[in-house]
C-alpha cells in the first residue's frame, strides 16, 4: 500500500484519532439487551432506548466520579442498567436474572475487526502519522481491542470509562488530544455516530470523518444527508487518500472517498 508521501510538516493531518465499535471492529455475536428482554416477555421501547443510550450521544455524558477504578465504574454501570429495566416496567424480581444474563452474554460476545482495519493502520502508522483509539466504551477497551487483533496498532487508547466521559462530551477528546500532543487543525477524527465522532471532534477544532459502511447498523443522531455537512466514506481506505493531502490542498468529495 505504500505511496510516495507528502513532507510530514506540510501535510494537513499528522494525527488520526478513530472510534472503535463499528470503525475499527464489530460484533459477529453478542446477546445484548434487546434479546434478553424479549425472552422474559419485555419490550425495550424507543423513548427508553433514546434515553438511556441516545441523549448521551448528543450532549455527551459526564461520570467522572464513577471512573476511579474498575469497581466503581461497574457499579455505575450496573445502577444505570437497573434504571433502564424499571423503565421498561421489568418486574424487579427478574432484574438479578437478567443482569446476570447481561453479563453472561458480554463474556461470550465475538468481536472481530473490519476486513481493512489492520492494514490501514499499518500504512498509516508506515507514513509516519500519529493513531489514536478514542472510544465510547467500558473498563475492557484494551481486551476488546486485542480481541480484534489490533494491540499496538494505535499510539495511544482512550475509553470513555477510564476518561470520566462519554463523547461528545468534550472531556474525553481533550484527554485524547493530550494524550497524543496533537493539534486539533492537523488531527482527523473518524467514526461511525453522528453525535460523537463528527459533533464533538467538530467543536473541538478537528476535521470528522463519518463512516457509512454498507449494511450498518442505524445511527439515530445523523442527519437525512450527512455526506452534506460532512466527508463521508463507506470505509477506512479512505484515510490513504485524505492523509496524504497537504495544507494546500482542497479535500476531496464524498464520490472520491466511497
């Protein structure tokens, strides 16, 4: 893949900072909420779901307090998992059964990367770039990342848990940005929700770079026609080109990168 690159000081992105879930790697199997609910008899409702899981995409979510270790984020996490089965009227004798079901389906989950995820970050990291993992995730972002056979992969790795915040609360990238010394002008930040990976990196002064990889899954914080109001790419080989353009240079279309 190797191409005959730009001067490191002209071009116009020395970092790149990625998502993981849905950019980097995905689940082949996971026996997630929906399922568990469903075999007890329960709906998980839209305005539950939204709620619990899609406001934070929006306006982010600050938990510092309940990052101080492990313990004490799983224990947050457990309340808030609670929280969401009294909202969908789940007889609190079941919540036990359930969680445990949770957890169990968490340990047997499949993740596996993306088909040009390790070979784009290889190229990348080739040219010189500086990569990041900034990622909304829980405790066992490096395990989830291992798993998919990317450790190492990325100079630096960021989990909303261990960060005290989920993106797009500006929190988590200004721990990412310090953690790599990047500058915001120079740095691209790529993923797959509209909220956290194009909002948020937005506000903080870096170029988003918004994945609509074929058969996704929805995301309900993108607007009717993201492709115009942001760059968009069906997958991560399109970084080969944007990472190789200088500061004089114009970004390509939508049509150029898909």
């Amino acid at each position: 893949m190797t191409s005959p690159l730009a001067d490191p000081d002209d071009r116009r992105f020395r970092t790149v900072i990625l998502d993981f879930y849905g950019t980097l790697g995905h689940a082949t199997h996971w026996l997630g909420i929906d399922a568990v609910l469903a075999e007890h008899g329960y709906d998980f409702p839209d305005e539950v779901r939204r709620r619990w899981w899609f406001e934070s995409e929006e306006d982010g979510m600050d938990h510092a307090e309940h990052s101080a270790d492990a313990t004490a984020y799983e224990q947050w996490q457990r309340n808030r998992i609670l929280g969401m089965l009294a909202d969908c009227d789940v007889h609190p004798g079941e919540y036990e059964v359930i969680v445990d079901k949770l957890r169990s389906g968490k340990s047997t989950r499949v993740l596996e990367p993306y088909p040009e995820s390790a070979p784009v970050l290889a190229e990348l990291r080739a040219r010189g770039l500086q990569l990041a993992v900034c990622s909304n995730w829980d405790w066992d972002l490096a395990e989830a990342i291992d798993e998919v056979g990317l450790t190492g992969a990325t100079d630096v790795v960021v989990s909303s848990a261990w960060a005290g915040a989920r993106k797009p609360h500006p929190r988590i990238y200004e721990h990412t940005l310090a953690a790599t010394g990047a500058d915001p002008e120079h740095t691209l930040f790529v993923g797959d929700t509209w909220g956290p990976d194009v909002i948020g990196p937005r506000t903080l002064g870096m170029t988003p770079l918004y994945l609509l990889r074929v058969d996704h899954w929805a995301d309900p914080t993108a607007p009717d026609e993201p492709a115009a109001e942001a760059m968009c790419a069906n997958d991560l080989t399109a970084l080969l080109t944007l990472t190789d353009l200088t500061l004089t240079e114009t970004f390509v279309d939508r049509t150029e990168l898909t």
